[in-house]
C-alpha cells in the first residue's frame, strides 16, 4: 500500500511541477509582449529597434514589412544580431503565433542574450488590422527554410 502511495505522490508532484512551470511561462510570454498601439508609439518616438523574423515561406506569401524594420531570418539570427546591442529595447514579430511559439522566440532571444525584448502581441496581421502602415518588402531573400 506504501509504494501506491509514494508513486501517486511523485505522480502528482510532477504534474504539479508541469502545471507550474507552464503558468510561469505564460506569465513570462504576456509580461513579454506589447500591443500595436504601444509600438506604434515608441516606433514614433524612435524608442525601440524592430525586427522581422518571419519564416521564409510567411514572408513569400506576404512580402511586406512594417516601416523601420530590420528583416532577419530565423536561421540567421544568432550571426545577424551578433555585433548588435544586448540592452537596447528591442520588438521581435512574425505571423502571429501562439504561445508556444512566443516561449521558443523568447528563449531564444535569452540565449543570444537579448535582456529587453519584446513580442508584438499577433504579430504582423495584428498590426495590419490596426490600419498601421506596412511597406512593400523588395529585397531578395532565399526560401531556405530551415532553422
């Protein structure tokens, strides 16, 4: 009877131990993102860098990006951001996303070791439906996708 007992106790401490590191990591992607509006307004103001990390594929069938923008691809971005500066504020968007694609964005960016990133909350269609301008994007890229 001891060993059920001890199994449904190590049971329930591992599922207790997923639960709570899932609710931290949602803590963490909404503490993390900012909205259209709000980066519309540092992006005015030239307070913020911004950069465009769609896949390849994405970025084919909706060849436009937000004004200012720097366009880097996923599979490139640790070599990209190298000599780039770790402490300034910075927006990453793509498609949208869920949150899990948000956690594996940000724990990326904590890697390369970026301390003051930001998500913009539904990426590019989010800030379309805003009416906030985009531009035509006409520099060539390769459709290599992967990551």
């Amino acid at each position: 009877m001891s060993a059920i007992v001890i199994v449904g106790t190590v049971v329930l401490v591992l599922v207790m131990g997923l639960i709570v590191r899932r609710l931290l990591a949602k803590r963490e992607v909404r503490a993390k993102t900012i909205e259209p509006e709000a980066l519309y307004t540092q992006l005015k103001a030239k307070q913020v860098l911004l950069y465009d990390v769609r896949q390849p594929l994405d970025f084919l069938a909706h060849p436009e990006i937000i004004p200012g923008a720097i366009r880097i691809a996923p599979k490139d971005i640790a070599d990209q951001t190298a000599h780039f500066s770790r402490d300034q504020n910075s927006v990453i968007y793509c498609t949208g996303g869920d949150d899990a694609t948000f956690e594996m964005v940000l724990g990326k960016a904590r890697a390369l070791q970026f301390t003051r990133v930001k998500l913009l909350k539904g990426g590019l269609p989010a800030w379309k439906e805003k009416g906030y301008p985009v531009e035509e994007y006409t520099e060539s890229f390769h459709l290599d996708t992967a990551t």
